[in-house]
C-alpha cells in the first residue's frame, strides 16, 4: 500500500476511523521539510553584549526577533 492508497482518517461524515498500524508506516514526526530555498541557514555574527542583553530581555525567541528587525531595516 502506498501513501496515495491509504484510507483518510476522516470519512465524509467527519468522525476520525481508527488508527491502524498500516497508518503509521505513513507518519511522520514533526513539521514538513521546507523547500530548500527558502530554509533558513545558521551563521555566526558577533553582536555587541548590550544588544544581545536587549534582545534577550523580552525572553524567548530573541533570535526570530533579531530576523525581524534586519529584515526590517534591510526592507525585505
């Protein structure tokens, strides 16, 4: 059986069917692959102390947060 000839897990009057076996050959963990191109890549940059502190400040997600303003003083 091949991913295309799997049953759906939710028939037509939306109750989910049981999950077999033969449905998880077929999972998957986590989130779907993004397209090369548009993947983020790792750097390495040296920031001044009091910048990375400020970014910090306001808790997680300070690196998403430093992609935000560059992208926004870049005009991207």
């Amino acid at each position: 059986m091949t991913v295309l000839e799997v049953e759906p897990l939710v028939g037509e009057d939306g109750e989910v069917r049981e999950i077999t076996m033969e449905d998880l050959k077929f999972a998957r963990r986590g989130r779907p692959t993004m397209p090369e191109e548009t993947r983020k890549k790792r750097v390495s940059i040296m920031l001044d102390p009091e910048i990375i502190d400020r970014l910090k400040s306001d808790g997680k997600g300070w690196q998403t947060r430093a992609n935000a303003l560059l992208r926004k003083a870049l005009a991207l």
